[in-house]
C-alpha cells in the first residue's frame, strides 16, 4: 500500500468535492509533505489531531475562485519502482505552472529548491 499516494489522492479527491478539509492518518513524513505543499501554496493549512481513533493529520484545502488550487497529481516514484534524479536533470513541470517535489537530504523540497540547492533525490510526485 503506498500511503503517500493515498494521501495525495485524498487530498485531490476532497478539492474536487469542494470539502473545506480532510483528514490522513499522522506520520512524520506526510507532515513533511504538508509542509512542503503549504510553503508552496496548494493548501491553506495543516495540523495534527489526536482522536480517539489515532493521530490525523487535518488538511485545510486551498480554492481559488472556487475552484481547487490542486487540479492534478501524478505519482512518480512508487514502492515498485523508485525513480531518482540530481540537480541537473530536474525538468519544469507544465512550463512552469506546476511542481515537482523530490526527497532529498535537505527534507522535502521542490524541484526549483533543489535545483538551487544543488541537491538531488527520489522524485515524489508532480502536482498543477
């Protein structure tokens, strides 16, 4: 089960819905991804929730006269096959009207990031 996938779909699936939130179960490494995706402006917001199921980790959705900030998200590197890239070879996503995100030592950074940090990583996703 990829469960960074499944996030982003839930995250995808709630704009698409119109919801005001959703809800993922709580890691570390989502909170990243949050992290990174609230710096970069497709959501509003993100904390952490305790309830009586578990940690969650609520996602405020971002909307842009209203229409979802986030219009598609593609899955790039999967648990069957990990794809991995330097500084170099970090490609525009839509002309530069969407981003990719990448693993790197320095966290979760997007592409742009990294390529001014000079660092490369595993390919995440691509989001516009």
């Amino acid at each position: 089960m990829d469960k960074i996938a499944d996030m982003l779909v839930t995250i995808k699936n709630g704009g698409s819905a119109g919801k005001k939130s959703v809800h993922v179960p709580y890691s570390g490494y989502k909170m990243n991804i949050a992290r990174a995706l609230f710096q970069e402006g497709y959501i509003k917001s993100y904390t952490q929730k305790n309830l009586k199921k578990g940690d969650v980790l609520e996602i405020d959705l971002l909307y842009k006269e209203d229409k979802p900030r986030i219009n598609e998200i593609k899955r790039i590197s999967k648990p069957s096959r990990r794809l991995y890239t330097n500084a170099k070879h970090i490609a525009p996503v839509k002309n530069g009207h969407g981003s990719v995100f990448l693993s790197t030592p320095k966290g979760i950074l997007t592409g742009e990031q990294a390529r001014k940090d000079q660092v490369g990583g595993e390919i995440l996703f691509e989001i516009s």
